[in-house]
C-alpha cells in the first residue's frame, strides 16, 4: 500500500508540474481534472488507513504518559504521524488542483464564449 501512495502523490505532483508550465489546453485540462477526481477515492482510503495507524500510537502513549499533551507530542513526533500528514497533504493539494482547473476551464470557456460573439 505505501507504494500506491507513493504512486498516487506522484501522480498528483506529475499534474501540479504540468499546470505550472502554463502550456494547458482545455481538452488536457479535462483530462487532469478526471484523473485527479478519479484519484481522491484513493487519497481518502490512504487517509483512513494513516488515521487508525496513528490513533493506535496516539493510544498507547497515552497509556504510558500522565498527560495527555506529552503524548500527543511523542505521537506526533512518530513515522505514523508523519505518513498521516503527508496523506492529508497530498487531498489538500489534489483539491487545490481540481479547483484550479475548474476555474480554468471555466475561464476558458467564457473565452470562447466572447469571442464567438464578436
């Protein structure tokens, strides 16, 4: 399962990369935003999973600890921790894009609205 992650946050930096060069067509835009729909079902399975991972870390520090602030910290000082993040990171970022290419085929698509009017 981590190389699907690994697999999928790749994915999502290919499309970040490929928007950034600022050479999108709309009909590739399409495509990028279907792929990166298609990808946040994943995002969210990998979420789910880094959650409990991380729930059972945070649990059994707060088994060991007298307070509850001290163990969230160790927790959050864990791999677990971080693979969590990175999976929250990477829908933050997805949803970002997906927003981005919306507005710019929205934008596009007055584009071409205008200019058939003229």
């Amino acid at each position: 399962m981590v190389e699907k992650k690994s697999t999928i946050r790749q994915m999502i930096y290919s499309v970040q990369s490929e928007i950034a060069d600022g050479e999108l067509l709309p009909d590739r835009a399409a495509e990028l935003l279907t792929q990166l729909s298609a990808l946040i079902g994943n995002i969210n399975d990998e979420i789910r999973k880094r959650d409990v991972e991380y729930s059972h870390i945070l649990l059994k520090w707060l088994e060991t600890e007298e307070k509850a602030n001290r163990a969230k910290i160790k927790a959050e000082c864990s791999p677990e921790y971080l693979v969590k993040r990175e999976a929250r990171d990477t829908k933050e970022l997805a949803l970002e894009l997906i927003r981005s290419l919306k507005y710019f085929l929205r934008s596009k698509e007055e584009e071409f609205r205008v200019s058939k009017n003229l």
